[in-house]
C-alpha cells in the first residue's frame, strides 16, 4: 500500500493565510460565507452542498447562537482534503463519513460534473 504524502509547510502555511485572510473580523473563526471563500481560494473544488455539509460537520455554536468554525479544526479539514491516501482504508473511511458504506452504490460515489 501507498503511504500517505504529508502536506508540505508551505501548503499548511497557505491554509493558515487563508484562514487569516478570509477571518474577516478577526475572531478566529470562520462563519460559513468566510469558509466558502477561503475554500474556492485555495482551490478546493466543492459544490455549495458539499461545503454546507462539510461546515455543518465542523462547525460549532458560539454564545450568540451563530455557527462557525476554529482556525484548528479549519487546519485539519484542509490537511485531510490535500493529502493523498488513496488506500483502500482510507476510502473506506471516506465513504463512511457520506453514509453506511455498506449501502451505497457505485452512483453514491460519482463526482458531479
């Protein structure tokens, strides 16, 4: 099996400089129109649903009731998406976060174009 490419220093400074850049009123968190900004800026090629689906599993409640999302959490989201496991266990794992693996089809897994 492949072994894992780490995300290199200087793709894991671009998601910090992101996260700053797009920390719009500098809290150190990103509420979901800052995440979708910062996501389309460092290329990730999400639909609007993937990336609601994607901020509603990282995102938590502040005082006020908003939803957003720490710089930590926004920092391993990135590191997830860029490296480059593509082993059968890691599929596996991918697949299982989207539903039961165990159901889903082929179609379950195609990338809309």
């Amino acid at each position: 099996p492949r072994t894992s490419e780490a995300v290199s220093e200087e793709k894991m400074q671009e998601f910090e400089d992101a996260f700053n850049h797009f920390d719009a009123n500098n809290n150190n968190y990103l509420e979901f129109d800052e995440f979708s900004a910062s996501l389309k800026a460092v290329g990730v090629p999400m639909t609007e649903d993937e990336e609601k689906a994607a901020f509603g599993e990282l995102a938590e409640e502040n005082e006020e009731g908003k939803m957003w999302i720490s710089r930590d959490k926004y920092v391993t989201f990135m590191r997830n998406m860029y490296e480059s496991a593509d082993n059968a266990e890691s599929v596996v794992k991918s697949v299982s976060q989207l539903g039961n693996p165990e159901k889903m089809t082929v179609a379950d897994l195609r990338i809309p174009r």
